[in-house]
C-alpha cells in the first residue's frame, strides 16, 4: 500500500530504511533538494550529521524487526505535520502491521503445539502419535525462525501459552470426539498447571509419547 520511506526524512527521529523486500526502501518526494537527500548526492551539511541517526534504527532492524516496527511506526507518528506528500498514520500501520504478523504467526504455532501436547497427554491411540509428534517438531522449528528474527517475542511465550490453551483444549477435544475418544481429560488436564514456555518451545514431551 505504500512505496516505502526515503532514509531520511526532516525531523523524523530515527526512521531508517529497512534492506528486504518486506518494505520497498526508497520514498522521494519531488523537490528536488529531497531527491538529493534521498540519492546521497545533497551538500547539504545537515543531512550528513542527519544520517548518521540512522546507524541505530538499522542495527535494530537486524536484531529484532517487531521491535524495529513498533519503533519505527511511533517516529512516523512523530513526524506526523511536515508538509511532505505522505499517509504517515497509514504509513505507521502499515509498518505495524509487518510486526503483527510475527505475533499471529507465534499465536498460531504456539496454539499448534499446545493441541498436540495435549492429544499425547490424553489420548490411549498409538497411531497418529507420530504425526502429533511431527507437527509439534514443525510448528517449533517455526517458532525458532520468528524468535530468531524478533527475540523481543520471546518474553511473549509465557503469556501467549497461558491465553492460548483454552483454544488448544477446544480444538483437541474436536480432534478426539472425532475419532470416538472421549474428550473428558482434555478438560480436566485444565485443572493442572498449563505447560511451560521450555516445554512449548522446547524438546520435550510427555512421558511415554515418544
């Protein structure tokens, strides 16, 4: 939705350009002293001292990108008012939205998982095991990837587990009544303690199910 950012931008306070594809990196307004910005070629003094902001925000664009996003969005909400030809509100959500997505895709792995675990905990059935199994060791090497990305995420995993199991319970019970089991234990396995962030995102799993 939009063209993506010029690096740099008049008291924007710490907008930097991100290097994939996720954001398209280059945003020139038509005057041409903003060309000149944006192409490296303006004289300016101040665009130099400028520029050198920017070592930061891109630092933190290779560390952590949700984190990146929430930063980035908040300084397009700073910039808001300069006479430049651009959405910023939409811009920010925009750019929030690319840190979103991180989150929903956590949610759902997470919420993968728990489902599983608790078929291995509950359910007498040898069969499918192994495909439970399967898809738990999928869904955290997927979990891997978007922590490795966004590590600020991960201090997310204890809550997203606890808001989650609910939901897992629910799809879990669908699965067994499926199949002719009961889903009794599921609910019951509720009473207890939910399960802990190493053992979601870890190797582990339940006594006897592997």
């Amino acid at each position: 939705m939009f063209a993506g950012l010029c690096s740099w931008l008049p008291g924007s306070q710490g907008l930097a350009a991100p290097r994939d594809d996720r954001i398209i990196t280059r945003f020139c307004s038509k005057p041409s002293h903003y060309q000149a910005a944006c192409s490296g070629k303006s004289k300016t003094p101040s665009f130099g001292r400028r520029r050198r902001r920017y070592d930061e925000p891109t630092a933190l664009y290779d560390k952590d990108f949700v984190l990146w996003t929430e930063e980035q969005a908040a300084a397009l909400r700073r910039a808001n008012g300069f006479n430049l030809p651009l959405d910023w509100e939409n811009l920010a959500e925009e750019i929030e939205s690319l840190g979103k997505s991180d989150r929903r895709e956590l949610r759902s792995q997470i919420t993968q998982i728990l489902r599983h675990l608790l078929k291995l905990e509950v359910s007498p059935a040898k069969e499918p095991r192994a495909g439970w199994q399967a898809t738990i060791r999928e869904a955290r090497l997927e979990i891997e990837g978007v922590l490795e990305d966004s590590p600020s995420l991960r201090r997310e995993t204890e809550a997203l587990i606890k808001k989650q199991i609910r939901a897992a319970a629910e799809l879990a019970a669908d699965d067994l009544g499926q199949h002719g089991e009961q889903a009794d234990a599921i609910w019951a396995r509720l009473q207890n303690e939910v399960f802990t962030a190493e053992q979601v995102l870890g190797d582990w799993f339940p006594d006897g199910s592997v």
